[in-house]
C-alpha cells in the first residue's frame, strides 16, 4: 500500500512519518538546510498482516507542501493509493 502525505509546508507531515517509522524523508542536504521536503521522501513501515500471515510494507511518500514544488507534490500524489492529509491544529489558518 502506498500513502502520500499532502498538506501545507511546516504542518510536520515529516516529523509524522518519521515518528511511524524511524526515518527521515528530508535525506538531501539542500532539505536538511532548508528543513523542508524538496523532492519526493520515500519511506516504510514493516508490519504483519493478520490477513495474509506475512510481512508487509506501508510505503510513504512525503510530497512538498510548498508552492514553489507543486510539480514534485503532483507527481508524488499521482502514484499514492491513500493520502493523509496534515493539518496543524495549533497554528490555525494559514493564507
């Protein structure tokens, strides 16, 4: 199963995956500076499926949230089975 996260920059759809699954998407050293996802972050989580009795995958794509990426978000979002959509209840509204 793969699950696009989609929402606006800063609303820690990163912090999130990498709470679920120990890595960090920010891998280029451009994103670490900048603290913020570029290009397309890749991630799983290893799980056991009850239904088939074998290991399994959640593949994540984190996706920009920036405007400036919109392509690299599209292009991430297009393959996603599932998206999670962030939003950062403590910072309200953002225009």
């Amino acid at each position: 199963m793969i699950i696009a996260t989609a929402g606006h920059v800063d609303h820690g759809k990163t912090h999130l995956l990498q709470a679920l699954t120990g890595t960090n998407a920010n891998r280029l050293p451009e994103e670490q500076k900048r603290g913020l996802i570029i290009g397309l972050g890749y991630v799983f989580m290893p799980y056991h499926s009850e239904q088939t009795q074998q290991r399994e995958a959640l593949r994540f794509i984190d996706v920009p949230g920036h405007e400036k990426f919109l392509c690299n978000m599209l292009a991430g979002v297009g393959t996603a089975h599932h998206a999670i959509l962030i939003v950062a209840g403590d910072k309200g509204m953002k225009l």
